[in-house]
C-alpha cells in the first residue's frame, strides 16, 4: 500500500480554493475509484490520465487506486485536476519522486497523448499559491494569463512527461505576460456638440457616479456612452488583476492589450436577470461583475425586464453581488459605473422641437414607468441630450475637446478626492458626505428647497452632495459653493419623487 499527496486548485466564483488530491494504491483486482464530490468531466479524467500515462512511456499500475478530491463538501468541475491526479498515481507507484510535490501546485487538463490543454480560473490559482509560496505548474495556453501575477513563480509545461521533467533536475520556463500594444480608445472628439452631455460625461468620470442619457433615437447616447472609459483614469495594478481575474473565471479569456484599461459592457436589452449578475450551477460571473472597475452600459433602458433592472438595485449600493444556489453561494465583485441609455417616450420624439411626437401622455408615463423610481434614485446624473441642428454636423463644424484632455482634468479631481478620502465621491458614505460635502447656510437651504420642490428621496439629496463636491474638485475649489451645488441639483430634474 502506498500513498501520494498532490496540490491543485478549485474554481469557486473569482477564488481558487486549495483542493489536497490524495491517491492511494492498494491490493485487489485492479479499479480506479474516484471520491470527493467529482462531476461527470471529473471522473472522466480516470480514462485521460491513463490514456495520457501510457503514451508517456510510464507504467500504469494494475492494482486498486483510489483517488480523493479533498474537502469533500467543495464541488469539482472540468478538467482541471487531470495533471495533477496523473502526477499522483505516477508518485504513489513510485515512478516519480512523492516528496518535491509538497512544494508545487498543478492545473491542467491531459489529452489522451500526454499534452496539456488549458483550464479556466488560473490567474487567481497563480496569485494563491504565491500566498503559499508554491510553484504553480500550468499549459502553455494559460502562460500568458498566469504571467500577470508578476510576484508568482508559475512554470509552463506542454506535456505530462515535460511536467515529470521540470520536478528534477529541468528547469521549466517561466510563464510570462504576452507583449502586446495597447489598443487605442473611442475619442471623445468624434462627438459634435452636446456640452451639457459632455459636461456631465466628465462630472460622471471624475466622479465615478452613475449616468442617464435621455433623448430622441439618433442624437448621440451611444456615441457618448462609448467614450467614457476614454477619459477615465488607468486602472491601478490591483484593480487590473481584480478585473482579470473575473475575465478569468468566465472562460472569456484576459485581452492583454487591454490590461489596466477599464472594461466596457453593453449587453443586448434581451439579456436576463442571470447573464446580468451570474450564476449557473457552479455560479459564474455576469456582465456586472465583468464590468467590474469599469463601465457597463444598457442601452433601451425601458426595453430591458423589469426583473433584470432590479437586481441591480443592490450591486449598485454595495459594490458587490451574491449568487445563492441550493448547493453553495458565491460572492462576485460588481464595482461598476452604470451609463444608461432612454428615449423620451414610446415613438423616442417627445420633447423635440419638429414637434412629431403624437404619444399620449398615458402612453408616456407607463413607458417611463418600465424604469422602477428606486432604480432611478440609484443614478446619480440624468441628463436630456438634444436633437443637434444639421449645421452642427457640417464637416466645418469645429470639434469639440479630446479625450485626452478631458482626461486629464478627471484624473486631476480624482488624485484630489483619493488624497482626501481614499475614494471616488460617489462612494463616499453618508458619515464621510458630513465630513467633506460641508454647505454654506444659503446653499443648504438652496438643496433643501430643491428636495422638497422635486420630492426627492434622502438618498437623491445625497447623491446631489456627492456630484456637487465632484463639481467643486473638477473646478480644484476646496469649497462646494452655490453655482456647484445648483448644477449638481440641475441633473435631477427627472427623477422621481419618494424612490424607495
């Protein structure tokens, strides 16, 4: 009877649990048995590694080997255990040596010839075992994405005997980032006109508050919602690997050429309520959490479910999102900046000045009413963007600033609100908003006014505090004053009174 432990890693969510695969070769007829709560990919894996360990030219052995998948209680899924549980039957019989496993981590799935094909989830693998100061062996198709856990020592093998190799006296290669140049982002210049649309597209990026576009079919939502992430600041290294990581556990793969810019979603109006926050039996990440530390954008917002907008009510709030199953539940980062897009009314011409609108004003109010008040208390900006005049459109036209100079004033009021809180004002809470959004007398009443004339929510008159001190940073003003705090009031005009 011989024993061999072997270390690998589970997918859970954006984590990597520890899974112990401990393989144990005993006496009677020759059986492979496979425990510790495998799913069906799982225990295939018997026929691929000893398919994959005879065509290495190793023995496969003709006892009883019994292969636990440690905890019992956590799920396993795919193929990803296949390195590891050949590694194992290979060091219990003795063909390899069992003591130099203790200070590796394997992932990988075998193909019947002995080469190794990629899995999902390895980046946060990567980064745990580094916690462990492990060596973390992977396929080459995974290198690129594991390379980004720069402080990991993480080492490529193509094949299951390269794998035995690197064990002893060869070395493996390192795995390393892929090179690649950053993609350029939509510009701000290409949108022609609309300066209220475009000062509250820099207020929303200096920010990181929620925005919502509001006009007729063609005036240029969409254009504007696309450059938004254009004119925010890089992401920093954590946040880069917190947004990799999601992309990671999705199987979407990890756009290295995209790496420290903020993602950007814009999920078709049909999508469900799942596809938006995740889940499945082994839950996955949705479009909130892959736009997490960046922009996600719905376009038609009164088209979408009424039960798809509403579970984003919460993310919103928390910055997070809870995926419950009967069998386990799982937390994903959901810290994303929403942009929003609607037509005025059922036709999308109410309010233009052709005047060709002939919707009822029933027909109005329960087309707008599609989007719940307490989702649109959630915004922070709604904002009317206009039908331009053809003159505006002319190729003399003059454009407008571009992205980088935008840019660059956002980033100037965001160092001001991270010198100051640690955060974007939009997250700052209602204990920090006493502390940093202190109003004059005159301006206070101005707010008060301002709720009790709109019937505003305490949430909406918070948010107004929080835009008005982001106004007050992009004019590098110490000070919230009255003209800050009324264009802060300004992009409230639609919201609704009461939002629960």
């Amino acid at each position: 009877m011989s024993l061999a432990l072997v270390h690998s890693r589970a997918r859970a969510g954006v984590n990597a649990p520890a899974v112990r695969i401990e393989v144990l070769l005993s006496g009677g007829l020759p059986h492979t048995q496979m425990v510790g709560l495998p799913e069906t990919a799982v225990r295939e894996s018997r026929d691929r590694v000893r398919a994959a360990i005879v065509c290495s030219q190793f023995e496969f052995p003709q006892r009883r080997i019994t292969i636990n998948l440690a905890p019992a209680d956590l799920p396993k899924e795919g193929g990803r255990f296949d390195l590891a549980i050949a590694l194992g039957i290979l060091a219990a019989s003795g063909q390899i040596d069992a003591q130099v496993l203790s200070r590796y981590e394997f992932l990988g799935e075998l193909a019947l010839t002995g080469e190794l094909r990629g899995v999902n989830g390895v980046l946060p693998a990567a980064l745990a075992a580094a916690r462990l100061d492990r060596t973390l062996i992977v396929p080459p198709e995974n290198a690129a994405e594991a390379g980004l856990a720069g402080h990991a020592d993480v080492r490529v093998a193509r094949t299951l005997l390269e794998a035995c190799a690197g064990l002893g006296e060869r070395v493996l290669p390192q795995a390393m980032p892929a090179e690649v140049a950053a993609l350029p982002m939509p510009d701000l210049r290409d949108v022609r006109g609309q300066p209220q649309a475009r000062r509250a597209l820099e207020v929303a990026a200096a920010g990181g508050h929620h925005l919502l576009l509001i006009g007729t079919p063609g005036c240029g939502k969409t254009l504007l919602a696309s450059r938004l992430p254009g004119i925010l600041p890089d992401a920093t290294d954590l946040e880069a690997l917190e947004t990799a990581t999601v992309a990671s556990c999705t199987g979407s793969g990890i756009d290295t050429a995209r790496w420290r810019q903020r993602p950007y979603r814009s999920p078709h109006h049909t999508a469900s309520a799942v596809s938006l926050v995740g889940g499945g039996a082994f839950p996955r990440p949705g479009e909130i959490s892959l736009a997490h530390n960046g922009v996600l954008f719905l376009d038609e917002l009164p088209e979408w479910s009424r039960h798809a907008l509403e579970v984003l009510r919460e993310p919103l709030e928390s910055g997070q999102v809870v995926v419950a199953r009967a069998s386990r539940t799982e937390a994903f980062p959901a810290r994303f900046q929403l942009v929003a897009a609607m037509n005025p009314c059922p036709c999308g011409w109410a309010g233009d000045r052709s005047g060709r609108c002939r919707c009822a004003l029933e027909s109005v109010q329960r087309y707008r009413g599609r989007v719940s008040g307490p989702l649109l208390d959630r915004i922070d900006l709604h904002v009317e963007v206009p039908r331009l005049d053809p003159h505006e459109l002319r190729d003399d036209t003059p454009y407008g600033e571009d992205s980088e100079v935008v840019r660059h004033r956002v980033v100037a009021a965001r160092d001001l609100q991270l010198a100051r809180s640690g955060k974007p004002n939009a997250q700052l809470v209602p204990a920090e908003l006493a502390l940093h959004c202190r109003l004059a007398p005159a301006d206070r009443q101005l707010l008060e006014d301002a709720v009790e004339r709109l019937q505003l929510s305490a949430r909406s008159m918070h948010r107004i505090l929080r835009v008005a001190r982001t106004v007050a940073d992009l004019d590098r003003s110490e000070a919230i004053t009255t003209a800050h705090v009324a264009e802060a009031i300004g992009y409230r005009q639609l919201d609704r009174g009461g939002g629960g």
